[in-house]
C-alpha cells in the first residue's frame, strides 16, 4: 500500500533526496569585519546580505552556511589546528568604519 503521495510503485523506504556524505560549509577566512555574502553562485547563489563577525570572530551565512573566519582570530587558529582551513587565500572584508579593510 502506497504511503503519503508516493507512485504505487516506490519503494517508502528509499530517501526521496540524499546529500553527498562528505558535505561541508566553506569556511572564508577575511580581513574585515563585516562582510557580504551572495552564495558565489552567480545567478544560482542567493540574494546579498551584509553579516558582522561580532565578538566571536566568526559568522555562518544564513542562506548558504558559509562561514566567514577573521584571519589571525583564536577562531582561525582553531580551525588551523583541527586542519579544517587549507585555504591560503584571505578574502578582503570591510572594516567597522565602513571602509575597505
């Protein structure tokens, strides 16, 4: 007997969806303390919104988990320590004045 509004021919006990088992949020580390996250999609990312790092040095973006690191924080050598932050690169953020930093 078919479940919910499944094809009388599907298994129930199939996942609908499932996502890569080795999924993880990008973690960008930035000069700034303020910054603007869009998805980095392009036309397939999400609308721009403006997010602070706050006193933890750190901010998950709300649509696309992406976290944003200060470089040099506690926070960012945490993550130097775990192994989890092999990106040389550091994006340029915008500083507390409003400014480029």
């Amino acid at each position: 007997m078919p479940s919910g509004n499944l094809p009388a021919n599907a298994n129930p006990d199939t996942p609908l969806h499932t996502a890569p088992a080795e999924l993880s949020p990008e973690v960008i580390r930035v000069t700034g303390r303020r910054v603007a996250c869009d998805g980095g999609g392009g036309a397939m990312g999400h609308p721009r919104v403006w997010l602070n790092l706050g006193d933890d040095d750190h901010v998950t973006c709300p649509y696309c988990s992406r976290e944003y690191i200060l470089a040099g924080s506690a926070h960012d050598k945490a993550m130097d320590d775990q192994g989890g932050n092999d990106q040389g690169e550091v994006e340029q953020g915008v500083d507390d004045q409003g400014g480029e930093g």
